[in-house]
C-alpha cells in the first residue's frame, strides 16, 4: 500500500511539472477587428507579468512558426533592455535678491545771502 502511494505521488510530480511546459501556449480562436479585418486562429504564449518569455522578444523563437523574436519592449521594466527613465531632480534654490538699504533722504536748504535790508535791493534772489 505504501509502495502504491509512493509511486502516486512520484507519477504525479512528474506529469503535473511536465503540464506546466505545455500551459505556457494559449490558443486564441479567429476574431474580427473592429476594421473588419479577419485574424487567423493562433497560438500564443500565455498572459504572465514577464515579457522575456514572450515569442517576440528579441532572443525567443515561436516554436510554431520558427520566426525569431526582434522586439525589445524598452518600455516595459521587466525586459533587459529596459529604458529607464532619467529624471534629474534639482534642488530648489530660492533666488537671492540684493536689497539696496534704505536711507533716510536729507535736505540741504539752500544757502541765500539775505542782505541786512531785503527791500533795498531786489536782487538778492538770483545769488
């Protein structure tokens, strides 16, 4: 009974890693577009969070058609060839301003020689 449960167990490890080499393709029956256009039903490789494993990748083959992958999806973070962005980041410096200092105005009155008699003489004002 024991050697029956063991041999359960080991058949069963064996067929479930081996299923999982054989769930990685997804059927996709034929579809119209919205256009109208026709595609043809096609395997893929099944939805994951890794683009590396897709079939047109650059580096992969679609073991269906034998045509090598060329896509580098750049903009994806998973893939190797990802681009990342290059944000600079500068630091806030607040403008200096030069504040000229206030000074209080002075008055300089002018300086008139007023002659000891204003009235005998009406020049007085132009010196």
């Amino acid at each position: 009974m024991k050697k029956i449960f063991k041999v359960l167990a080991v058949l069963t490890l064996i067929f479930g890693f081996a299923g999982i080499g054989f769930a990685r393709d997804v059927y996709v029956s034929g579809y119209y577009r919205k256009n109208g256009t026709y595609v043809q039903p096609h395997y893929r490789s099944a939805p994951n969070s890794s683009v590396r494993d897709n079939w047109s990748y650059k580096g992969n083959t679609n073991p269906y058609t034998g045509k090598k992958g060329t896509n580098y999806y750049r903009n994806n973070p998973t893939s190797e060839y990802y681009n990342k962005p290059s944000y600079k980041y500068k630091s806030y410096k607040a403008p200096s301003y030069k504040y000229k200092t206030y000074k209080t105005p002075s008055y300089k009155a002018p300086s008139y020689k007023v002659p000891s008699n204003p009235f005998a003489t009406y020049e007085w004002w132009k010196k």
